[in-house]
C-alpha cells in the first residue's frame, strides 16, 4: 500500500523525542543514566501509597472503578486546591482540571488557544515536549535568551514592540532544562508585560515544591492577582510525578473559566477523565497528611545528590565545563567553555557507559551544542562519583 500523503503535515515535519532515545541507551546493562527526567523510586512512599490504594478499592471501589467528571473529582479537586493556597495561589475546585500529567495540560491548553502561525515565545533552552506540544499545534515560535535569573525579559519586550503574540511559555522555577529561576524582577515585569500587551502566561511549575533552601517567590499566578486582583491571562499547571509518583499520570490545570470550559471539552473528546483509580488513590493520600513529609524527604535527597555531583564537577571537570548552580529541581545546565558538539561527544561517553541529554534539543532555534543536561535525580550518590569519572574519561 502506498501511504505517502496519508499523514498530517504536521506529523511529517514533528521530530522524535530525543529523550525518549536517549532512554533506550540508559536500559543497556552498566550504562549510568543522567538523561532523564525521572523521580528517584527510591524515594517514593510506598507505605502511604499502599494505604491510599487500600482504601481505594476496599471502601470507595464504586468511585475508583466508575467514570468520572471529565474536569476531575471535586474532592480532589478541592485537595489539590487546598495544596495550591501554600504556593500563594487562590483557586477554587471549578477553576481546575485534573490532567494525565502535566504534559497532557500543556497539550490541551495549547490546543485551546493556538491557531496555526500564532506567535508563541520560549526561552532558549526550554523544556522539550512543550516545544513538541507547540509544534503540533502549529504555532510560530520566537525565543528569548536566558542567564542565571531566568528569561530575559527585557529580549521579549524588544519583540512586543513590533510583534503580536498570543502568549510565553516558561518553567519559571527551577527551569527544565536549565534549572535555573526567574528572578522576581523579572517576574513582575513579565506579567505587566502580559497585561499591557494581552497575551498569555502558560507557567509549568512540575518542579517548584523541590527547593533547596527556604526562599519561595511568588508565581506568575500570584502576582497577577495581587497586581491585577485577577490572572484571566494566566494558565498554571503542575504535577504530582515529582512530589508523589509519576505512575498516577496525574497533573492539574488552574485558568479562568473562558478557557476551563474549552479545555474541558477538548479532554472529554480525548479520554473522557483522568483515571478513576490515580484519583481515588491521590485523594486518599493526600487525606492521610503524609506529603509534607514526602516533599521534605524529596527535598533533603535531591540537595544532597545535587551538592555531590556539583562538588565532583567542579573539582573534576571544572577546567573545561561551567554550569548554573539551581536553588532547587531536579537537573544541572552544563556548557564547554570551548566549543564543543556535545551529541557527537556522548558517543565516547557512551562507549564508557554513562549518557545525558545534549542541549541543542532545548533550544527552538540558534542551538548551542556545546551545553548539555544532567539529571541528578535517580543515580545514586556512588553512581554520580563513577558517572563523573566516565565524563573524564570520554574527553
């Protein structure tokens, strides 16, 4: 059978996920996998899950094997507002819908709103499968540059002076893949920007809860509200893969109710709901009080492996790698400080058994090959030792 012009355009011109390759190579026996963006199991709460599910299916089996609303259960929409007040942002359980992932939130709301060739601007870098979720739903992408406090905002206000755009997309907090956050400066100076010019904030925050000191800044969502006494321009979503367990396929989105009400029906046309069962067993476990907890044990974990692996890459690799140094999250944005084609490099350093994420997949446009992503997350503290000895080795 002949199937040219059986696929969309768009699918013809979308690229594989480079990560989800990369992950291939990490399966192999002795490779040291730095490349992926995957919670420690280790580091999961497997008792409280256990006694979530256990209730699940023992005392509520007609909520945890029925369908559901598509917008999400009220009750753990109510929980997960409740979970939201600590991060300063006000919604109610009708201003949010629970999603399979924060990534399925970013597919819907892009959706949504994007009409083919509407203006979307991105950091360079920023998270991968945002720049998928883009592509595919036809948007025209511009990028702004990056530094140690995040986006440059001042670039995007450069653009504004000649170009309509529909709306930014970011990872203010502890950025994926840089892993930096936007400074606070520059935080209010982008949602006035927002408001001057109408156009939207989508603000991925999977990894704020996963900070290493005690500072919190506002977000995005918060600003606006206390600026504007509204966020009608702002979309917040984020994740219980990073504080709970990714296995739930459980996100959630909060926006104002022009745009929930579409989402919702773009869902409904897409699976109806969320898992009955992940909501259940999520309402559950935030009921019994224990995630606290867990995020503090996260927290204190990934610190330490943080504080290990950036000791070892200073003191190893110091002399040709320089790299930001996150506050918090779950990855280190390293570039060579000679030019340097990090994908053709990670074949040597695959041959010595260890892999990462080459950056120039972060970028929209104008990659920089000489940077690349470690994820310090799932290895163990000995691992990142040998890890980092295999980078030597492979220069």
């Amino acid at each position: 059978m002949n199937t040219e012009g059986l696929l969309a355009a768009r699918m013809v011109r979308l690229k594989s996920s480079a990560i989800r390759e990369l992950l291939k190579h990490s399966k192999m026996e002795g490779v040291i996998s730095l490349a992926g963006g995957i919670p420690s199991s280790a580091l999961f709460d497997f008792e409280g899950l256990a006694k979530a599910t256990q209730i699940a299916i023992t005392e509520q089996p007609e909520h945890a094997f029925q369908y559901g609303l598509t917008e999400g259960s009220h009750g753990l929409r109510s929980r997960i507002a409740d979970l939201c007040k600590d991060r300063g942002i006000v919604a109610t359980a009708e201003d949010i819908v629970v999603t399979a992932g924060s990534q399925q939130a970013l597919d819907l709301v892009m959706r949504a709103v994007v009409d083919p060739e509407d203006v979307f601007v991105v950091e360079r870098p920023t998270y991968l499968a945002a720049l998928q979720t883009l592509e595919l739903a036809e948007a025209h992408l511009l990028s702004v540059g990056s530094d140690g406090d995040g986006m440059k905002v001042d670039e995007l206000a450069e653009i504004l002076k000649t170009r309509k755009i529909k709306g930014v997309y970011l990872v203010p907090t502890f950025g994926n893949p840089s892993g930096v956050t936007l400074s606070l400066s520059r935080r209010e100076q982008l949602v006035k920007l927002a408001a001057e010019h109408q156009f939207l904030i989508v603000e991925d925050d999977p990894y704020g809860e996963l900070r290493f000191t005690d500072e919190r800044l506002p977000t995005l969502f918060e600003i606006s509200k206390t600026q504007y006494g509204h966020a009608n321009n702002i979309i917040y979503t984020s994740t219980f893969s990073k504080i709970l367990a990714p296995g739930l396929r459980l996100g959630w989105v909060i926006m104002p109710q022009w745009l929930l009400n579409k989402v919702a029906i773009i869902k409904q046309a897409a699976d109806l709901h969320a898992s009955s069962l992940s909501q259940t067993v999520a309402e559950n476990y935030l009921a019994l009080g224990r995630l606290d907890k867990q995020i503090e044990t996260i927290r204190a974990a990934y610190k330490q492996k943080y504080n290990v692996l950036a000791e070892l890459l200073e003191r190893e690799l110091g002399h040709v790698l320089t790299f930001e140094y996150p506050k918090g999250g779950m990855f280190l944005w390293a570039r060579f400080r000679e030019p340097r084609n990090c994908t053709e490099w990670m074949k040597k350093t695959l041959e010595q058994g260890v892999v990462f994420v080459p950056g120039e997949f972060f970028f929209s446009d104008n990659p920089d090959y000489s940077t690349f992503r470690i994820s310090f997350a799932t290895a163990t503290e000995e691992q990142l030792h040998e890890a980092v000895a295999r980078l030597k080795r492979a220069l």
